[in-house]
C-alpha cells in the first residue's frame, strides 16, 4: 500500500479500500462512484453557514484605553449590539472612527450612556453628536449620564454654532434636527432604559471624588452585561454583577504602580486607590460576582503584558474565564 508510516490508521484503512477498488471494480462503475462522491462533496460545501442570530447581544470593545494616547487603545467607549440596534457606554476619543472599523452605524447609535464627565470618556461626545449628523442622522441622539451632561452638551452646541449654521443654511442643505441630543440625566440608579425587550440600569460606582458616576447593566436576548466605567471595588456593582453573562471592568496592574516624577506625581498611589481597580481587586470582586466571563478594559499596564494582567486577576481568587480587551474584540 502506498500510505505513510504516521498515516492514522482509519486513514490507512479508507486508502486501502480505495486502491483495492481501483483493480477490481470496472471502470464504469469508479466512474458512477466517483461522481457519487463528487456530488456529495458539493452539496456539503454549497450549504450555507448558520445565518448569526439577530437577537443575540454581543459585546464590542471600540476603545480599552486611558487619557495617554496609544494608537493601539482608542479612548473608553463599548458597544453593546443587540441584533440591529447598538447602544453605546461611553464615547472616548475618535469613537466614530472605532464604529465605523467595527462596522457598525456611523450616523447615530440607537442611545448612549456616558458612566461619567472625565475627558477621556466623553471627548468623543462632539463627535458623536456632529460626525453622527453629517453621516445622515435625522432625529435628535438620545445620550443618558450624571448630571452636568446637560450644561456640558449645551456647551458643545454652542461651540458649534458657526458649524450648524453653514452646514444646514449653505450648500451642504443638512436635516435642520439631526446635530440635535436628547439628555437625559440620571440622578440616582435604577433602570433608566426599557425598550423593546432591552434594559439598561444604572448603577451606582465609586470613582474617587466624582458625586455621580455609573456602571450599566444591558440585560437583553437572554444575555446580561455589565460595564463598570471608572471604578474602585464598588459593593454596588458587585451585587449588580452577580451570575452575569459578561462583566467588562476597568483594570490597573498594582505590581508596577509607582509615585509618579511629575508635579502630584507623589499621590499617584493614592490617587489610583480612590478611582480605580487593581488587578487582584478585580479577581476578589469577580470571586463574588462569578460573571460568566470577565473582560478587562480601560487598561491601565504601567508595562504590564497580558499574561501579567491575568495573573493579577488569578491572585485575587478568580478561576474563572479571563480575557483582556483589545479594541475592536468582540464577545
């Protein structure tokens, strides 16, 4: 027989039958037999693949980084997709750019929950509200988050006036409503959206010195998912994660962290400590929680690999399933 040594031996066993069919079969029927084999080849590879379920909620991570630059880590924005629909946590620095690689719409998100007002989670929000516009919104963007969300989109409207004014008074003839926001401000937790079989609820975070700051969870198409924002071990939002599908939390690696040379540099540690998560804090939250998977974001490294990262989250207690977010990851 004509087989390799390492061949596996039902390997071995079909090329045996098939040589020994060669010499004694007619030709006529190897011929039928062959194109038997032909058609059932075909039709396995013509069938179509599952078509994706349009209920399903999938979680995409348009930016997992923080106020440094880093061209590999968009600013802190994810968004959750529910069939067709997309809403949006967050709108760091060039969140329409991230949502038009991810594929998905350009001209407005059905709504978007800002967790709170620091610069690098909301200053994509004129990009949003404009880009969104211009791509061809018509009806105004309906955007939820603490209180000072209303004087801060005023604010922008205002910057952009001249911009409102000759885009739909000139040449260019945009919808006369489309640059326009609908705020709503949220002034304590509990559900805040309920809409076609997707909830939101608020929930209460503890971000250093921020009176208002929110976590949100998406219970949607038999899938619960929550996003921490900017964080340190809140109780609240342990409780609320309890059993989810998914928990995507911010992260800093504590085996790096060090005072900082650079004016108040020195209470960088304590800084953290009062706004943010380590690693080992979030796999002791994620021992309580048992999310199903935890997802890491908003990723501060300080040098930090993934593995590190991982391993951090291992040292507080959890076993459970980890994965750290790149932009564009998608569960």
């Amino acid at each position: 027989m004509l087989v390799a040594p390492g061949e596996p031996y039902e390997r071995r066993s079909v090329t045996f039958i098939r040589l020994r069919a060669h010499r004694v079969v007619s030709p006529l029927l190897a011929v039928v037999l062959g194109l038997l084999a032909g058609i059932d080849s075909l039709s396995t590879s013509s069938r179509p693949a599952p078509a994706p379920q349009r209920d399903s909620a999938v979680v995409v991570l348009l930016g997992t980084g923080y106020p440094r630059p880093d061209p590999h880590a968009a600013g802190p924005a994810t968004a959750i997709v529910v069939g067709s629909r997309v809403f949006l946590v967050d709108a760091g620095p060039g969140v329409e750019r991230q949502l038009a690689a991810a594929r998905l719409p350009i001209d407005g998100v059905e709504a978007t929950f800002f967790t709170h007002l620091h610069t690098d989670h909301t200053l994509g929000y004129p990009d949003l509200i404009f880009t969104s516009w211009v791509m061809g919104r018509h009806t105004p963007l309906a955007v939820y988050g603490p209180p000072g969300l209303q004087a801060m989109t005023d604010h922008l409207l205002a910057a952009y006036t001249d911009d409102i004014r000759i885009r739909t008074e000139g040449l260019e003839h945009e919808s006369p409503d489309g640059y326009r926001v609908a705020v709503h401000e949220i002034r304590a937790p509990g559900v805040v959206y309920d809409s076609a079989g997707v909830r939101v609820t608020a929930i209460a975070v503890l971000h250093g010195s921020w009176t208002y700051a929110y976590g949100y969870r998406f219970d949607a198409a038999h899938r619960s998912i929550i996003v921490s924002g900017d964080t340190r071990p809140a109780p609240a939002l342990a409780a609320a994660a309890t059993g989810v599908d998914v928990l995507v939390h911010e992260v800093y690696d504590a085996t790096n962290l060090r005072p900082e040379q650079r004016p108040g540099g020195e209470t960088w540690l304590q800084y953290m400590a009062q706004f943010h998560t380590s690693d080992s804090e979030l796999g002791a939250i994620a021992v309580q929680a048992k999310p199903k998977l935890l997802v890491l974001t908003h990723i501060l490294r300080y040098g930090a690999s993934d593995s590190a990262l991982v391993a951090g989250v291992r040292r507080g207690g959890f076993t459970g399933r980890v994965a750290v977010g790149h932009d564009l990851d998608r569960y």
